[in-house]
C-alpha cells in the first residue's frame, strides 16, 4: 500500500509490527473500495507519536478519529465511513 499524504486513514504503526501489517493489508482493499488513501506513519520516527501511541500500536483513525488499535475492527471503519457521507 502506497502512503497519500492528506489521506482520510492515517494508521500509526512500527515498521517491524506483525499486527501493523496484518491491519495495513486488511485496510488497502476497504480504502480502494471507497477512493480513499491510506498514510502510514512511523512513530520511531516522531518521540511525540512514540510517547503517544507507544505500545498501542496498530491505531487507525479517519479523518483524525481514532476507530481502532491492534487490529482492524471493519465494523467501526464501515460505520465511520458510512457517516462521512452526505
């Protein structure tokens, strides 16, 4: 999955997380189904984002609230995607 800078979905994650792979992936094809990007953000990369989410990671969140940590819970994304709607 390619990360879109301004996308919708920002999942935090580690580079080295099992748990972060398995949400990305499951993640890519509900993104694409609706025209949304996905962008992956390290947080070893932020101390900020390391002190927040630290072991919390995988956290996903759509249009900056958070739905899910560790793994994907595609009822709240669908619902969460369903509210963005007109």
């Amino acid at each position: 999955m390619t990360s879109v800078s301004g996308a919708p979905f920002v999942l935090y994650g580690r580079a080295w997380c099992h748990l972060c792979g398995d949400m990305r992936a499951e993640l890519e094809p509900i993104a694409a189904r609706h025209g949304l990007g996905v962008e992956w953000i390290d947080i070893d990369e932020d101390p900020l984002l390391e002190a927040r989410y630290d072991e919390r990671v995988p956290v996903l969140t759509l249009d900056g609230v958070e739905l899910c940590q560790y793994r994907l819970d595609a009822r709240a994304v669908h619902a969460a995607l369903g509210a963005r709607r007109p």
